[in-house]
C-alpha cells in the first residue's frame, strides 16, 4: 500500500488556518442554529432532468435511514476523534447520483448526517470513470480528515475502490470561522434544509456553516416571492404511481454561498451537486417538494433541471 501526503495539501492546511477569519460585512452573522422536523421533508427520492435539449444530464437523490454503525470506514488517523451523533439521534444517509452524459462524467456522493439539525458526519465522493477517483471527508472536532483512493494502474482500476492502494490523506482545519458556526453541514444538504420548510415567507433566510473541498463557507438560503409554475413529474407512492401535470405555486429559494477566507488563498469554488456558483431551488408550496433546480454546470452553462420523478416518504 502506498501512503502519499502531498506538500500542496500540507500547505493548504496552513494556509488555510491562517486564512479563515474574515468575511465580508454582511455575512458576519453566526450560523443559525437548525431544529429541522425530518417528518416535514414529503419525499426519498428525486430524479431531475435537464429542461435544456443541448444537455443531457440528470440528478437522482435519495434518502433513507441507516445505523450510525454503518458510517464508510476509511484509514486510521491519529488527527482526533469523529464527530459522533448522541447515542439517541437518527443517522440518515442522503445519496446523489450526477450523470453528465454528454461529457461521459458520472459522480456519486454519500453524505452521512444527523436529520434533526442537518449536521454532517462524513462525506463520500466517487468519480466514476476516466481518473476515477473516491474522496471521503471525515468531520473531525477541529477540521475535516479528507482521504483520496487511487487505482494503481489499470488492472487496479477494475477493481472496486476497497482494493485501491494509492491513498493521499490531508487535514483541513476549520480555522477561527468555526467558533460563528452552531451547526457544520454539508452543501448537498441544503436541499433537505430547504425541503423541511424552514422558510416560509418573503424575505426570510439563513445562514449555514457548510464544508465544502477544502474551506468551510456561509451559505445562505434566502426565500423569494411566490411565482406560478408549471409541473410535469410521476409522483410514486407507497401503492401507487400518478402522473401529475398541473400549475403551482412555488417558492423560489435563493443559495449562494460565501468563504471565510482573506488574504491571498483563493478557495476552491462553491459546488452544489457538482454545479459552481448561485443556485436556485423551486419548491412546491404546498408539499416543499423541489420541482426546479436551476444552476450552472461546467461546459454547458446555466441548466434548468426539471423534476421528472417522485417518489413519496409519506
């Protein structure tokens, strides 16, 4: 087995450390405390497809519930404890899967969190494909434990990503930021945030602490004035499948996102869903299913996702 620990990711560490502590004006609030109702969030799996004929690319989420036990193992570390949910807390697990066909680009990410405050426990990224590669974040008290998998050549890369012998591990410190932040998430998560219907009105919004590659930033969700929207998507339930095509009205859901970075680090940009930038999430007002994600994707530009499929949690 082949341990590699770069200088860049070294550096990084310090750097950022030293960087973390400065945001502009009018994000200096701390993080708002989350007390989110899991039993609000009305669906376990989306598929969103490109609206765009010149983009082939789709999203499928989903959510479940799983034992803390089954959080992902990755190399020991002597960099200090995980972060572990209370003994009586539910640990959902939140799957996405990104398919850009048109680029042959496929990802999958595993996000472990505690549903109640959407707090992140550990994180798993596969790139599937050419370079293919599997990163899993680990929340440490101080900072994120990141570990990279690499195949060793191509008879390696057959194998499943368990057997892969390259590994590159980096730690990441969260810097003085971390004392404004009452909850850490993760950025897929701020769809679950939003589905659990904690803005409700014009003009509401809020802050979240949120790990993203390297840099821990402020997102911000901010709610917008209700709109007519036209819906076409199969909403599957427990006994039944119905095709529904009909306007609503939507709550359009503004994210963007800032680094606590200052100084001369230049943090890695924001991705939501593997998609830089500002995004835009449209919710059903009436259920908080998101019927509309709007977001700029690499090589293409800005993507309108439409929801095509459903399925309910209740």
């Amino acid at each position: 087995m082949t341990v590699r620990m770069g200088l860049r990711g070294i550096l990084g560490s310090v750097l950022l450390a030293l960087a973390l502590v400065v945001l502009p004006p009018s994000w200096a609030l701390a993080s708002s405390g989350l007390e989110l109702d899991p039993g609000r969030v009305a669906w376990s799996r989306l598929l969103l497809r490109a609206a765009d004929a010149r983009a082939d690319v789709r999203i499928e989420v989903r959510l479940s519930q799983v034992p803390a036990a089954g959080l992902a193992s990755v190399p020991a570390t002597d960099l200090g404890g995980a972060v572990e949910p209370p003994a009586d807390a539910q640990v959902w697990l939140m799957t996405a899967n990104i398919e850009v066909r048109d680029y042959q680009k496929n990802y999958r990410t595993d996000v472990w969190f505690v549903p109640r405050d959407a707090s992140a426990l550990q994180r798993r990224r596969d790139k599937i494909g050419k370079s293919a590669n599997r990163k899993t974040f680990r929340y440490l008290l101080h900072g994120v434990q990141r570990v990279r998998l690499e195949p060793d050549g191509r008879q390696e890369a057959k194998l499943p990503p368990e057997q892969w012998t390259i590994i590159k591990e980096h730690f990441y410190p969260y810097g003085p930021a971390e004392a404004d932040c009452s909850v850490l998430s993760d950025p897929a998560l701020l769809l679950f945030i939003a589905s659990a219907g904690v803005l409700t009105g014009e003009g509401e919004r809020l802050d979240v602490c949120v790990f993203n590659k390297q840099t821990l930033y402020r997102a911000r969700l901010s709610a917008a004035a209700l709109q007519p929207l036209a819906v076409d998507y199969a909403e599957i339930g427990p006994e039944s499948r119905n095709d529904i095509e009909r306007d609503i009205t939507a709550r359009k859901i503004r994210l963007e996102a800032r680094s606590s970075g200052a100084g001369d680090f230049e943090p890695d940009p924001f991705e939501f869903f593997e998609m830089p930038g500002d995004i835009e999430i449209f919710l059903d007002e009436s259920s908080r299913i998101p019927v509309q994600v709007v977001g700029n994707v690499p090589g293409l530009g800005r993507i309108v996702f439409t929801l095509s499929e459903v399925t309910l949690s209740r």
